[in-house]
C-alpha cells in the first residue's frame, strides 16, 4: 500500500523521452520525478509519494527534508494569509500556520518542526511539539541509544526530540559547550524521573568508553613530560578542546586515575605519579 507523504519502494513502469512513470499502487501509475539518466523500465526505486500544486499523486527520487511524523529543522522562505511556508526540500512548499507558530517567525530563520496531517489530510508543520510528541518515557529503557534533535533551550537545559517521538532533556551541567538548535546527535537515556519524564546524556555512559578517556589522558601526561596543563578545575571549554567530553566525565576520569595512584592532581595541572 502506497503511503503519501512517505518515501516507499516503488517498480519504474515506463520510460519516455521527458517522463518517467512508477507503479503507484490503487493510484494507478504515477509521474516520477528526478530520476537518473540510467534509469530503465523495472528498477525498484526509493521515491517521495505527496501531491503537487495540481493536486496530482506524484513521487520524486529527490530525498525530503522531512516526512509525516518526523521532525525537521526547516527555513521559513514565505508567508500567506494561513501562516508562513517552509522548504522541506520539495517543489510546494510546507505551510506551517499561525495556531502552530511560537514566537516570532522571520522569513530566512529556521525553526523545529513536527510534520503531521490537519483534518483535509494536508502536511502542515507545528512548532508546538508537546502537542504532538510524548514527554513520557513509554518504552524507553536507561542506557538505551537513541537518536536525537535539539528543539530548544531553557534554563535547564537543552530540549531534544527523542527518535521523532518522545522529548527529553539535557542538562547543562552535562555539556561541554552549548548546543546548536537543530543539530542532530546520538544520545543514551540516562535516566527516567519520578514524573516519567526523559533525562538524556550525550557522552556514552559505557565502561570502555571511560576506559578509552583514562588512556587518553595518560598518553597525554607521556607525551608532555609527565605533566598536563588541565585538572579538575580547569574551564569546560579547554578541557573540551583537549580531549572532546565534558567537564564532569573528564573529572570522573582524573578521580579514577588518582584512586589507582596513576596521577597526582594540582589545581592548575595534573602530573604522572614517578615510578620507584
């Protein structure tokens, strides 16, 4: 069964000189579009099922910036009388009305979106994203991967889309540096509050890893005389430019080091313990 408004799998069923048609299914066979010039009668092709401006079920091989049910971070390119239209990448432009609009919404910005059907089954996009994704943890697990989008920030921290279903939260404390809205990431649930509600982390929280960072920072302290310019109060963003974690794996790392009596730590440096 087709789905519009999704990428499906779909069988070329005739090759013209400036037209190509695709098996749609109960919609008969359909126009595709942006097609490679290799492209022969009986490929199997991954194409965008949506209507265009003529009201007509199309497919085209170009790749959407989103489809129904994902989140995107799209540029507002034009504004009407419903709202403003985003670009997702397809010749009709998404329209993201005015009930679904937060803030100011400029020609040329950016905003996160969710991309669903109103009640005539026209994608639209909405900014009000607890509207539409869940802030519980339903089937989520503590320590499970997931792929995330930062949506927003506030003075917690970071909002983030949880696999375009569910949203969590990074805190502050837990970064670096600061995220960029919009920007895509893999991340582990770190933890599940009282109220359900989703605590994520973005520094893998496996024993290796933290092994990995350890070694690090003793090959560092070899490399430099046994002595390194960082320790447990040294600024978050240097300790980031040296050895890409944040402030508190990077601390957890010198801690463990100092137990095994490896290191020594200073306020302004750490040093290698001497070997008698």
């Amino acid at each position: 069964m087709i789905k519009v408004y999704h990428t499906n799998a779909l069988t070329v069923t005739d090759v013209a000189e400036y037209s190509v048609y695709a098996d749609g299914g109960e919609y008969g066979d359909i126009a595709l579009r942006d097609t490679p010039e290799n492209i022969k009668v009986g490929d199997s092709v991954q194409a965008f099922v949506y209507l265009d401006a003529s009201e007509e079920i199309v497919a085209t091989m170009a790749k959407p910036l989103a489809q129904l049910g994902e989140c995107a971070y799209l540029e507002v390119v034009s504004s009407g009388e419903r709202g403003t239209f985003l670009n997702w990448g397809l010749p009709k432009d998404l329209l993201l009305p005015f009930s679904e609009q937060i803030g100011a919404v400029r020609n040329g910005h950016f905003c996160v979106v969710y991309v669903y059907q109103d009640e005539n089954q026209r994608p639209i996009a909405s900014m009000k994203l607890h509207r539409h994704l869940d802030e519980h943890y339903g089937d989520l697990e503590v320590k499970q991967a997931v792929d995330l989008m930062v949506a927003g920030e506030s003075e917690l921290g970071f909002k983030v889309i949880i696999n375009d279903e569910q949203l969590g939260l990074i805190y502050h404390e837990e970064l670096a540096q600061p995220l960029k809205i919009g920007s895509k990431m893999k991340g582990w649930v770190k933890k599940i509050r009282e109220d359900g509600k989703i605590n994520i982390n973005i520094n893998k929280l496996d024993r290796e890893t933290r092994d990995d960072l350890e070694e690090e920072i003793l090959t560092q302290l070899k490399e430099n005389g046994g002595r390194l310019n960082l320790s447990d109060k040294s600024p978050p963003d240097l300790i980031y430019a040296n050895f890409n974690v944040s402030k508190k794996n990077f601390k957890r790392a010198l801690g463990s080091l100092y137990k095994k009596r490896l290191i020594k730590i200073s306020p302004k440096f750490t040093e290698l313990v001497s070997e008698k």
